[in-house]
C-alpha cells in the first residue's frame, strides 16, 4: 500500500487538531486607504483651533494633531495601490538606514574621529521623502508656522533657514532667523556644539556649524542655534536646533524635523524637564478611522490603561528606544524558536536588540524570528485561501468576496509587557482585489524594528522619567 496517503491524511489530521486549539479573532475586510483630498493650506487652517484631547493647564503639556504624508498633495493623483507601493519603498529604504546606523555604531565604537571629520550623523524618516507623519509647529518669537516630520528615530531638530543657498520646495515661506528675537547662534565650544557628533565652526571661530546627513546620501548643513518653538500657544524656549542653508535630497513639503529620539540633542532629552519628559503617539488604521492621529506631551500623554517595559540600554548609540522582547504567541501559543537570545542586544558591541520606531511601518524581526513566527500564522490560517506573494510579503490571501474573516491572535511578549494585536493590525490589505498579507518581515540585519502598522490604534507611552513604554490598546479614542 502506497504510504503517501497515509502521511498526508495524518498530517491534515494533526493541522485540524492544532488548529482548533487555537485562539482567533475576527478580521473586517477592508480596501487600502484613499487618500484624504487636502492640501498643505487646509491643514495650515486648522493650526490653532483647540486639540480634541484637552489638556489640564495644571499638567503644563500640550497635544498636537499628526497628518500622515499619504493624505495631502501631491497624493491627489495616486491611486491606494501606488501610494501603498511608494510606502512600502520608503520602508525598505528607512529599514536599511536604521540598520546601518546601527551596524556602523557597533562597528566603530572605540574609534577615534580625525580632526576634519563633520558630521551629526542621523538616520531619519525624511531619507527619500519617507518622512511618514508630521505636524504644524511655530518658530521663532513671533512664531512662524510650518510643517516638520516627527521621528523617534533621529534626534537633532532642524528647519530650513533664509538665506537658502540650496533648499527643496516647502509649503510654508522659509524661515527667517533675522525674524525672531530669540534667535541664538550657538557659540563654538560651548556644551551644546560639544554635544553634536562631529562639530564645525565658522571661519572665524565663532559659530557653531551642524551636519546631519541621511541613509540615502542626503543632508542639512547650517547654523547651530538656540530658538522658541510654540506647540498649539505653548512655548518651549532655547531649544538647541539647526538652521539649514544648505538642504539637499529631502522631504518636500514639510519645513524640517521635530528629532524625538533617545539622545542628547533630540527634543525631549533637551525640553523634557518642561512637560515630564513624557510623551505619547497614536497612530490610526487610516482604512478604519476619520480621527487625526496625535502626539501628546506631559502627564497626561500616561494612558491610565498602559502596560510598560522598560527601557534598554545600547552603550554604542542612544537614538534607539529599545526594548526587550521575549517571544511572539500565535493562536495563543508561544511560538517554538523565538526566545529572548534572539532578539538580544549585545552589551559590549550594541550590536542586535529590538527598537520601537515611528518611522518605520513594517515589523521586522530577524530572519530566524521571522520564519519561525510566519509558519506558525500559516498553519493557523490555513483554512483562508492563499494569494500569490506581494513585495516583500511572503504569507498573503485572497479574501475577496469576503467581509469578515477569523484570523489566529498574535501576542507580542515584552518584558513585563504582553501586547495582543489588533487584526488589522498584522493582516492587511495590499490592493483592492481582497488581496491581504502578513504584514511581518525578515531581515538579514541583526536589528529588529516594531513598526507603525502594529503600533495601530495603541497609545505607545515614552514614559522617560521612569526609563519605560507603554503600550495602550484603543488608545486614540
């Protein structure tokens, strides 16, 4: 008797217990987000009328409301499909940036910088115009209005400035340093140009000069200074931020970047002590809600509802948020192979580790992670009818004709901290012809990135004072 059918009917058997056994949730079949027909002048409008998420004067914090760049022109014209397409481009690109930051921290750490060396060298969103949100703050006294990216994983803050020897296209005028009267140029050799990476100075010694270069061979050149930035009417005064004269290769649109990384010239490590240093986001599925995303700063940016992990430290580079994560359960089922060892951030080389990123919209989990995780969701899901792959989507179905389907549960397992996923927040849509993917991914890089798209719905806490995020479902309500 032929063995073949006796493996094979075993084998279905042994799938339809295991399946069975397994936790699901429903998933409402949606089509990729249409973008939202405004322009940079109908967001301008909006500036200061009053956040949906009022804050205690006694809390000293203020909100802000956050637009992602697939919502305004020039996405008038794009269709979902290749505004998804453009996303996912960015991604790879941010991706490959923020490993290589991080590879070249571990590689060169120890190694002494040559005297002509000048660089900040910050890997941002803004890389080929993938900045993916970013809100409207004022500079300068009185303030003037404009765009910046907000990006955890950079930290110097900067805005293009006049005179512009070479400046790309923005909405709003260029700033004006002449302008404000609380302009400061930063005096060479004083703590703060210390602080940058690799500093410059005028020719004559006098001024302090900046660098930040990016992944994709961008940059911004200028003046290092000291100025007031005004959030919704609340003024933050003498923050250290560079003023471009000299900006090549970035984001159209915006003005420049708000840095909300971990290090020491990033926003909140500068200004913290003004509002707790706490802040928090809450990113919405653009296919499910008509709510802004937001950003708050201060006590009350601490959902009372959170679950935290603490922070971990990366001798080698402090941008990084990283965090600890101890495995992944599918189904409710803690998925054999993904252990802490893998995720583990080496203490001597700052080499591995997981970070939690803004910027980035897929998940990527080291490659060994990421498989054992992919075939444990595909036993799960075998009873949905599978697709062909889709970019860098290797787990995809055909869910057409379909508007609700049950999908197994994903549990992120941090230390201290169990995060279970939406399910929209992991199978998503990549065309409107009912064509969903595991939105997960491997890589080769030892760094593992938790992205936007998981980071869905949830308030995600930078709680700095307590050295911890926070994670809080159904946050952006």
């Amino acid at each position: 008797m032929d063995p073949k059918p006796i493996s094979i009917f075993l084998s279905l058997v042994l799938l339809s217990t295991f399946s069975s056994a397994l936790q699901y949730q429903t998933l409402v079949i949606t089509s990729l987000p249409k973008p939202k027909t405004r322009s940079w002048d109908t967001l301008q409008e909006s500036e200061f009328l009053p956040h949906s998420q009022t804050l205690l004067d006694s809390d000293n914090g203020f909100a802000l409301d956050l637009h992602h760049v697939d919502n305004v022109s020039p996405a008038f014209n794009s269709t979902p499909e290749s505004l998804f397409k453009l996303r996912l481009k960015r991604d790879a690109v941010r991706v490959q940036a923020l490993s290589t930051l991080a590879t070249t921290a571990a590689n060169s750490a120890g190694k002494p910088k040559g005297a002509s060396d000048f660089s900040s060298t910050v890997i941002s969103g803004l890389a080929q115009g993938s900045g993916e949100y970013f809100t409207r703050i004022g500079v300068g006294t009185p303030p003037k209005y404009a765009f910046m990216v907000l990006d955890t994983g950079s930290d110097v803050v900067w805005i293009q400035c006049s005179p512009c020897r070479k400046c790309y296209s923005q909405s709003d005028p260029v700033f004006d340093p002449k302008k404000s009267s609380t302009f400061l140029g930063v005096p060479c050799g004083s703590l703060l140009c210390r602080l940058l990476d690799s500093p410059g100075c005028t020719s004559d010694r006098k001024k302090c000069l900046y660098e930040v270069s990016y992944g994709d061979g961008s940059f911004t050149v200028g003046e290092f200074s000291t100025e007031t930035l005004t959030f919704r009417g609340r003024k933050v005064d003498k923050v250290a931020i560079g003023c471009g004269h000299d900006d090549e290769g970035l984001f159209v649109g915006a003005a420049g970047l708000l840095g909300l990384g971990r290090g020491k010239l990033s926003f909140p490590t500068q200004s913290g002590s003004q509002f707790g240093s706490k802040f928090s986001y809450c990113l919405v599925d653009r296919s499910a809600s008509s709510k802004p995303s937001s950003i708050m700063f201060g006590q009350s940016a601490v959902s009372r509802n959170a679950v935290f992990t603490p922070l971990l430290a990366n001798p080698k580079l402090d941008t990084f948020y990283y965090v600890g994560l101890n495995g992944i359960s599918v189904g409710g089922t803690r998925v054999p192979g993904i252990t802490p060892s893998v995720f583990n951030l080496e203490s001597s080389t700052g080499d591995g580790g997981v970070i939690v990123d803004s910027g980035t919209s897929v998940t990527r989990l080291t490659q060994t992670a990421y498989v054992a995780l992919r075939n444990a969701f595909r036993v799960g899901a075998s009873n949905l009818k599978r697709a062909p792959d889709f970019s860098l989507f290797d787990t995809c179905f055909d869910l057409s004709g379909k508007t609700v389907v049950k999908v197994p549960t994903v549990v992120l397992h941090f230390s201290s901290a169990e995060v279970s996923l939406p399910a929209s927040n992991y199978l998503i849509p990549v065309n409107s012809d009912g064509r969903f993917c595991f939105a997960f991914a491997g890589t080769t890089s030892g760094l593992s990135i938790i992205g936007n798209i998981q980071q869905q719905s949830f308030r995600v806490v930078f709680d700095l004072a307590n050295n911890r995020v926070g994670f809080a479902p159904r946050g952006c309500d």
